[in-house]
C-alpha cells in the first residue's frame, strides 16, 4: 500500500514539476497568463453589479377575489379554501396564506427559493384559467399580483413645500418619476401621498328631499352627459370622413351646470343641491416628512432597479440628475427633494468598508510574511494575493454574481486561505535554494513545487470540500448565504493555480538567497527567525520527550478528551448561548402602530403625531417619515413583513431615520430599546398596538418571535381565537418578548339593519338599489371619468374620476337616514329608513389560513434577549403545562418546531413556533448537515490520496481540537460582552474543518516522503515536524490576523472568534497530540 501511495506521488510530483518548468521556461507564457488574470479580473470587478445584499429570486404572488355580498365564511369556504388546493398542486409551492373577510379573498402563494420566477407565473394562471368554470356565481375573477423582491425601491425621494398644496405636489411627483424613468437602469416607480384632482359632489340630501330629488336621479344625469362618440358620414369624394361628438365633462363648471330636474318652466342644477369641489371625496390617508417636530404634507416617490443593474450607479446617477433637475429650474426653489433612503450609498459604504477590511487584511498578511520570510518571499506571496482575487471576481463576473457585503465577507474570510498555497509554495522554495545554493534555480525551484504539489492539491480539495455543501442550506438562507460556497472556493482554487504556476514564473525573477543589506528591515527578519529557531529547537525537544515518556503521552492525550468533553458539554448546560444573527447597527428602525379595527383615520392620525413628537425629541433622530392610512415605500424587510398591506384607517408606519451610526454613540438597537419605553405611556392610554421593527441582518420573517395557532376544522376557529388568548397571555410572561400582539382582536359590535324586503318589493324598490343608495351617501361612488380640459401639458399621469357622496353633516349620524330617499315605482321619494330595520351583531372577523389550516397568530419581537431561549420556555410550556380550552384534550405528538394537540372529539390543533426560532432550527440543521457531508467527504477523498483507510483517521482526528477553541472562547465572550454563536460563527467552525485539515496534511505527507526514504517513525515525526512548522504556523497566523479587521463587525464577529480561537488552539495541537498520535497507532 506504501509502494502505491509512493508511486502515484513520485508521478504527481513529475506532473507539478513539468507544469511549473513550463512557465519558467516559457517567460513569455507567465507574462501572458499574468497579464490576462488582471484584466479579466478588473472587467469582472468594473462590470459586476454593486449592491448591499446577495440577489435572492422568491417568486410571490397575490390573488385577490372579490365576492360581493358573501359573509367571511362563504368567502373561505367557496373561494379561498379551493383556491388553496388548487393552488397546492403545482410543483415548487412553499407556503400559501389566505384572508377571507366580508366580499373578499386575499390569497398569497410563495414559491420555493430559487424557482424560475415566469414559469412559476404561467403555472399559476394557467391552474386558474383551467378551473374558472368552478368560481361561485357573484364572484369577480381573480385579480394577480406579483410581489417581487425586484420592485423593491432602492431610492425613496421626499417631496415637501409650505407653498404648495397636496394636489400640487402629487401632480409634481409625478412628473419627477418619469424624469427618474428615463434614468438607465431604473425599473418601476410608486408614488405615496398627495392630493388627487378630482371633482367631488358633495349632495345635501335635505334640499334633494325638498326639490323632490333623489341621488339616483343625480348619479344618472351625470352619466348622461359625460360621454363622447365617433360616426362618420360618406362625402362626394371617395373617403369616409369621421366625425367626432364631444360631450365630455372637461371642468367644474360642467359639473355645477349639469340640469337633473325640471320644475314648470324653470331648471334644477347640480350646483342648487350639491356642493362641487375639485379634490379628494375625503381624507383616505395622511403622509408626512418630519424634521425636528417641522411636520409638512408629504409626497413620497420609490425608484426601483432593473434586476441586473447597478444598485450603486443607479442611485449616483439618481442624485445627479436630480441635482440636474435643480439647476434647471425643473424643482422649483419652493419645494423641497430630499433622498431620505438611498440602498445605493449604503451598498457604496458597506462596499467601501469591506474593501478597505480587505486591504487591511492584506497588509497585516504582507508584513507577516515579512517577518518570517525574506523580503523577496514575502513579495512573491504578496503579489499572488492580489492575482487571486482578481481571477475570482472575473469567477465571479462569469457565474453572474454580484458584490455585495457576503461577497466581501467571503473574500476577506478566503484571505488567509488562498495566501497559505503561495506561502508553502514560495517558503518550500526558499528552503531548498538556500539548501542548493550551487545547483540549477530553475530545477531547484521546480523540485521544491513539485515536493509539495500534491500536498496542496490535497489540502485544496478538502478546503473546497468543507465549503461546496454550504451552496446546499436550503429556504432564503440559501442565496443569502451562496457567496460563500462559491467565493471561498473559487478563491482557493484560483490560489492554488498561481502557487503552482505564476509563483514559480515570479520566483525565478526574484527570490535570492543571500543576504546584501542590513537595513531595519532586515535585521527585523533575522530577529524573528532566530526567536523562531529557538521555539523550533524547544518544539523538537517536547516532541522527543512525548515520544520518550509514556505517562507524559497519556497525560497529554486525557488532557485533550476531557477538554474536549468539557468543551461540547458547554452547549448542553447552556454556558454557550445560541441565536441567529446580532442585530446589525443601522440608520434607520420602524413604528407600527395598530389601533382597534373601528377607529378613525383622524383619531389614528392623532396618536400618530403624538408619537411622532416624542420619537422626533431623541437626540439620534435626524428625520421621521409617517403614513397613516396608507403603506409606505416597502423595503425588502417591509415586504417579506406585508408592510405594502397597512393601508386601513386604524394603521400608521413609521420610518425612524437616525443620524450616521459613525456620528452616534447609541446603537441603532439601543435607540429602538429607548423609543418603546418611550411610547408605552400613549400605547397604554390609546388602547393601540406598537410594534419597533428593527431591519435584520439576514433573511427577514414575518416576526421575530412567532405562534402559529392551527385546528383542522373551520368551525371551531373560536377554539383557535381562544388558544391564542391564552398563549397571548403566556407570552407576556416570558423574558425577553415584547411588542405582543395576535391576528385576532377583541369582538366589537357593529350596527347593522336588515332590509325589509317584501315593503320594498310593495314599493317597486330593489335591495340593490337601497345598497347602491346608502353606499354612495356614506361611503362615495365613482360615477364617471373627469376628462381635465386645463390639463395643459396634455400629460394625464393617473385617471381622475367624478365622485359623488352627501355632505358629511347628512351621514354623520344614524337618524340621518330619515333624510336619505329613493323613488319608487310610481316616482314618489320615500325613506330609506322606512325599510330598514335596525339590530346589533358582533363585527365579522377575519378567517386567516395557512398551508391550508385556519390559524390565528401570535406575534412579537425581542428585547435583551435571544429568541431560541424564549421560544424553547414557549415549547415547554406547551408540553408540560397547556391544555386545550376544553380541558381534556391531549398531546398527540411533539416537535422543536411545535406541539400537536387531540381534543377530546378528535379535532386536531397545531400549535407552531415559527419567525426567527424556525429559521435558527433550519438554518443550524442546514449547517450542521453541510458539516457532516464535508467531513465524509473528506475522508473520503483522502482515503483515495493515501489508498488507506488508517492514515486518514489521523488526519481528520484533528478536526474535533478546534471545538476545544471554539466553545469555550464563546463561553467567555458570552460572560464578557453577550456575545452568541450564531450562524456565522457554524460558518467558522465548518471551515476550520477544511484549514485544520490542511495542516495535517502538509504534515504527514512529509512524514510518509520521509519515511519513504529509510527514516524511521520517529525521526519522521521529528523531522516533518520541524520542516513544516514554519508553512503551518504562517498559513495559521496570516488566517487568524486577516480574520481581525471583521471583528469589529457585529453579524461576522461570530465567524472572526470560530476562526481566531479555534485555528489557535487547532494548529498547536495538530503539531502535537498528531504525532503522538500517529507514532502510537504505528507502533502498534
């Protein structure tokens, strides 16, 4: 077996040989290949896309139904329910939601992460187009809409003046978005906020009672006289010449002129009985812009990109031309633009950062190679950096990435990898030119790669090994987190590929062994090899003595394992605390506030100012954005949160924007923690909900602490409402969970009237009719289009409508009804009161399902503490204390992700912890799977280089001594500064799992070429490792240090202490307990 291994390395070190020798030989080549890796690495970097986050394709769609007429549960069970199924049938569905509420289904479908966005599209109309025959008579067809992650706005623009009207600044808005169109790389535009133009006819009901005047009678004299036509005529001549009849309503004065009655010789005009005015039918919406308590109307427009543009040139190119527009004279002097969110400068800044990590990192890598090696070496290694990552961005350019802050992350996390080829390389080199001083360079430098070439293509694999299953994490972690598997590969690979070629081609040039100067510099380098001699020389020494003494070979031995015991009991009596992510520091954090279900815009828009006036008091607060009434400008966390879907009186949304996290000592977390305390007091008094959303630092979920109450049986849906109540009340009584809050409120109760149908009938008077009546009265009619003749520009940017609704005087009252008429058969008016009869009724609720089950949720968000812990007090409660609202239901089954429950007639009830606590479970088990296949894999792949089975056990025995770093460090972390492992730091430790490999790789390869040549075990050892000490303790050193410049980083410090403790603690063992190991197991 020996023999074997042996003869495949003496022909893999003839292939390294022979394509190293290539490039010396052929100068011409290396000068070429050079030449291309740095242009096809700066046309990737210059042509890549900028942005802050990796592109994540989510297909979504919402199906929206109206039903008029049908209660909640008609709409449920005859629409969204089979929509659901139907829904459910198609491949590559993940979760579907439905609302169903009075006349009205609202069903949102998500496909799995990664599917094909058109096909996804035509299978879901298709599906509906297949199965219109079994929509229920009344119900109008689905109306679908796509919610993209695409049409998310990178830029939102406020508009502001005290000179202008709402109207005004609508109108203006939207002849700024299209300026903004014509922008390359700009995609769809939303605007929010303004004052429509229409024309509003405000009737009085008590001068149309007194004319004999009904508001039908008004509602049919406008369409009457609001149209135009074309006929043509034949003239002498051969052509047929149209003719156009105009009869449209081209302005106000049409509207107040428009006769509806005829009274002897005189006429009834509109303007006698109604008010028109040109505006909004009423106050649907507020949105304002707040600068220090100066509150002013706002106008908001959001710019989205093209899904393959630029984020960062985009929004450079928007502030120009808007900077453009300014100097022209296109925004006047007397309103006001202002960028309030711009995705590009923080994609810049996050870029900028990073880069500039990166060169840090660089240099740090640089002047440790300066230390150890000499001068020449130490720029042989430096010039592969910079090569290496050139040719992975031009990887990059290929595979259609983009960059962004993963991608950086990624790089820097591949610093200290892809420098440890270069650096064996270029330090095996050295040794054997300083060795071989009288024989030919160019076959010493090519002996030297090829001793340890096929070492590096080992250490490489397994590296690239332990990160390829990462690509394989599933759900929106998945894209989020595949730079990293792509990147970090790529890098090494690309690495690996210079070390073996271009260093070599380099060193021929450069590398001399001798010594002219003796500058600092120099005199630095002998220093610290000499200190490295004398840590050499007492390393062999421990060695011989381990190898001599048993008792100090068994001490060191049970040292580790109960180490190492200690270590990965420290998860279990939660020493080490787990979570996510961090919160990351950013400008700018969210208010939801949610009153009860009845109240008025005015008194939402009330509560809001009050709140807007204390948040706008904090020192850290540079601007607040409000809309009440109406969504705001979603954002990527506000999309996936259905913030695009808070358009009711009783809500209003917040954006907090803060001053630069450089320029403040609080943390954006810190100032949220500070505004809910600050808002309770009018939260408490109001009766309303506010809920502090806080932008995540990875994938965003609907909640960060979330219940799913789930039955199978409709009909019991107030067991659900009632098992919320009760873990409502619960969670209450949880550490850490705040912003409490459930999809189901409180029964109000609602006036209602039934119609007396058979008096109607007596009077020739339908129930549409009184319907139409009484929603036009209250609630306003559109009754025809408002052709605006003094629309000079000719520019109609969205349709204006003609309104008609009484004065809010006639409706403000329910005896007002006395007042509102219809005419009957024979054309006399009678009350509408007459056929009403009055009762009360609890306010309809809504019925929510999810993956086709009625559920009820419980929401909240978290406060000092992690979601895992709170979650998990949640699940043992559950198990150990809760029982249905019956009393005598019983556990059927159980799970991490939730409880299900049997009650005592059989009915099934689902209680699920979702939100962040899901995410956590699927993204560790994502993770620890990637590591458990990176391992077999390994070993695997090793089992093939040495063609033993035994010879790789050694090498991956290695691989538990960094969890003897890594845990117990995060317990300390956690003592110090509340520091958790979370996802990155698993990053950290599945790589450590490819570098701690790569250690022990270099090793025993010299240990078997050693022993190959006649040496004995233990010379072997002692020799291998003596030579390898130095590659091992540089490629450690430079990983560690690289890993520094991100620890500042909140979300990636986790991975920076994986990497920084465990590959500290995993070298110097490697360099010990492996040789022991080894000689143990061989003597044997």
């Amino acid at each position: 077996m020996k023999n074997n291994y042996m003869d495949q390395k003496n022909s893999g070190q003839k292939f390294f040989k022979n394509i190293a020798g290539v490039f010396i030989k052929n100068k011409e080549l290396g000068v070429l290949m050079i030449l291309f890796i740095v242009f096809f690495g700066v046309v990737g970097f210059i042509l890549m896309p900028k942005q802050y986050n990796p592109k994540i394709i989510a297909p979504a769609f919402r199906i929206t139904t109206y039903f008029p007429y049908a209660t909640t549960e008609e709409v449920y069970e005859l629409i969204s329910r089979p929509m659901e199924e139907k829904i459910s049938e198609l491949d590559d569905v993940d979760e579907i939601y439905s609302e169903s509420r009075d006349g009205m289904s609202s069903v949102l479908v998500t496909f799995n992460v990664g599917s094909n966005k058109e096909d996804a599209k035509i299978d879901l109309v298709q599906r509906f187009r297949s199965n219109m025959n079994e929509k229920p008579i009344g119900a109008k067809d689905p109306l679908i809409e796509e919610v993209d992650v695409d049409n998310v706005p990178i830029v939102t623009v406020a508009i502001t003046s005290h000179h202008f009207s709402k109207e005004a600044l609508r109108s203006f808005a939207f002849d700024l978005a299209d300026r903004m169109k014509h922008i390359p790389g700009t995609a769809k535009t939303m605007i929010r906020g303004g004052g429509r133009s229409d024309i509003v006819i405000f009737a009085d009901t008590k001068k149309l009672k007194e004319l004999d005047i009904s508001i039908n009678d008004i509602y049919t004299a406008i369409q009457k006289n609001n149209a135009h036509t074309i006929s043509t005529t034949t003239d002498s001549s051969p052509y047929r010449i149209p003719v156009r009849v105009f009869g449209n309503i081209e302005d106000v004065q049409d509207v107040k002129k428009i006769v509806i009655a005829h009274r002897g010789d005189s006429v009834v005009r509109l303007e006698d009985v109604a008010r028109v005015e040109v505006g909004e039918m009423h106050t649907a919406h507020y949105v304002e812009y707040d600068e220090k308590n100066d509150a002013q109307d706002a106008v908001y427009i959001g710019i989205a990109k093209k899904s393959d543009a630029n984020a960062t040139t985009v929004a450079h190119d928007i502030h120009n031309e808007l900077e453009a527009l300014q100097k022209q004279g296109f925004i006047s002097s007397d309103i006001s633009v202002q960028i309030v969110r711009d995705d590009g400068a923080v994609a810049h800044e996050s870029i900028s950062g990073l880069t500039k990590s990166l060169a840090t990192s660089i240099v740090i890598v640089v002047l440790i190679l300066l230390f150890f090696l000499n001068t020449r070496s130490a720029i042989v290694v430096a010039i592969a950096i910079p090569l290496s990552l050139l040719g992975v961005f031009g990887v990059g350019f290929i595979f259609g990435e983009t960059i962004n802050r993963i991608t950086l992350f990624a790089l820097i996390l591949s610093l200290g990898l892809l420098v440890d080829n270069a650096t064996v390389v270029v330090e095996n080199m050295y040794r054997h030119l300083k060795n071989r001083q009288k024989e030919k360079k160019d076959e010493v430098i090519t002996d030297a790669v090829a001793e340890v070439g096929s070492g590096l293509v080992m250490s490489t694999i397994t590296t690239v090994l332990a990160f390829i299953p990462m690509a394989f994490v599933t759900g929106m972690m998945g894209p989020y987190m595949r730079p990293i598997p792509l990147f970090v590969p790529a890098a090494i690979i690309v690495s690996l590929f210079i070390a073996l070629t271009i260093s070599p081609f380099i060193s021929n040039f450069v590398l001399r062994t001798e010594n002219q100067n003796r500058s600092i510099l120099s005199r630095l380098q002998n220093s610290t090899r000499q200190i490295f001699s004398r840590i050499e020389k007492k390393y062999v020494n421990f060695l011989q003595s381990l190898f001599t003494y048993k008792k100090k070979r068994i001490a060191l031995l049970i040292s580790i394992v109960v180490l190492l015991f200690i270590s990965v009991s420290l998860p279990l009596l939660t020493a080490v605390k787990f979570r996510m992510l961090p919160k990351a520091d950013r400008n700018q954090f969210y208010v939801y506030i949610d009153a009860n279900d009845n109240t008025h815009i005015d008194k939402t828009k009330q509560i809001t100012d009050d709140m807007v006036q204390m948040i706008a008091n904090q020192n850290e607060v540079v601007s607040i954005q409000s809309t009440v009434g109406i969504a705001p400008i979603v954002d990527f966390n506000g999309l996936f949160k259905g913030s695009d879907a808070r358009m009711t009186e009783n809500v209003a949304t917040l954006k907090v924007n803060l001053i630069d996290k450089e320029e403040r000592k609080k943390t954006s977390e810190d100032v949220a923690i500070q505004t809910r305390k600050m808002l309770q007091d009018i939260a408490v008094r109001e009766d309303v909900n506010v809920k502090i959303i806080e932008d995540p630092p990875g994938p965003p979920v609907l909640a960060t602490y979330h219940i799913k109450v789930q039955g199978e049986d409709q009909r019991k849906y107030e067991n659900l409402v009632h098992i919320a109540r009760d873990l409502e009340r619960v969670s209450h009584n949880i550490n850490g969970i705040v912003d409490i809050d459930t999809t189901q409120n409180e029964h109000t109760f609602e006036k209602g009237y039934r119609i007396k149908k058979e008096d109607a009938m007596r009077f020739g008077i339908s129930v549409d009719q009184i319907f139409s009546t009484m929603h036009t009265v209250s609630n306003g009619t559109h009754i025809a289009l408002y052709h605006d003749v003094n629309n000079n520009d000719k520019k109609f940017s969205e349709q204006h409508y003609i309104f008609l609704i009484s004065e809010k005087s006639n409706h403000d009252n329910v005896e007002d009804w006395n007042h509102v008429y219809v005419r009957s058969h024979d054309g006399e008016l009678i009350s509408i009161s007459t056929f009403l009869e009055e009762y009360s009724r609890p306010t309809n609720h809504v019925i929510r399902a999810d993956t086709q089950y009625p559920t009820v949720y419980v929401s909240g968000e978290m406060e000092g503490r992690s979601v895992v812990y709170a979650s998990i007090d949640m699940l043992k409660y559950l198990v150990q204390e809760y029982r249905l609202p019956s009393g005598k239901g019983q556990i059927e089954s159980w799970n991490l992700f939730g409880v299900k429950y049997v009650d005592e007639d059989g009915t099934r009830y689902f209680v699920k912890v979702g939100g962040e606590w899901q995410l956590t479970l699927e993204v560790f088990r994502d993770f620890g799977i990637a590591f458990a296949v990176a391992i077999f894999l390994i070993y695997f792949v090793l089992v093939a280089q040495f063609r033993s089975l035994r010879i790789p056990l050694y090498i991956m025995a290695t691989i538990p001594f960094s969890l003897i770093g890594v845990l117990p460090a995060f317990f300390m972390l956690y003592v110090v500064k509340d520091t958790y492992f979370n996802a990155t730091s698993m990053i950290g430790v599945i790589a450590l799992s490819g570098i701690v490999v790569n250690n022990a790789i270099i090793y025993l390869e010299y240990v078997l070429q050693k022993k190959s040549e006649g040496m004995n075990t233990d010379n072997a050892l002692i020799t291998a490792g003596k030579t390898r000490l130095l590659p091992i303790v540089l490629t450690s050193l430079t990983t560690i240090l690289g890993s520094l410049t991100i620890i500042s980083d909140p979300v990636w410090e986790g991975l920076a202490w994986a990497i920084i403790t465990g590959l500290s603690l995993s070298a110097f063992l490697t360099l010990i307990v492996l040789p022991v190991l080894y000689r143990m197991c061989e003597k044997r």
